[in-house]
C-alpha cells in the first residue's frame, strides 16, 4: 500500500516537472518568437525612416 501510494506520487512529480518544463519551453520559445518579430519590424521601421 505505502509503497503504492509512494510510486502514484512520484508518478505525478515526474508528470507535474514534464508539463511544467514543457510549458517554460514553449513560453520561451514564443517570447523568443515575439522578440524576433519586434527586432524585424524594427529594423524595417529604421530602414524605411533612413
């Protein structure tokens, strides 16, 4: 029973760190996404005012 209920537990940190992980990747990857978009327009903004 305890080693059970020990096994469940560990079986939800492991999935808990995975959808979290995954989650910080994916917003990492957006951000990095907008930060990209914004330099683009940027530079496009700069070449048209030059």
């Amino acid at each position: 029973m305890y080693t059970q209920a020990y096994t469940i537990s560990l079986g939800f940190q492991s999935l808990f760190i995975t959808s979290f992980s995954f989650f910080f990747l994916s917003a990492l990857v957006s951000l990095h996404n907008t930060v990209f978009k914004y330099q683009k327009t940027k530079n496009l903004a700069l070449g048209r005012i030059l």
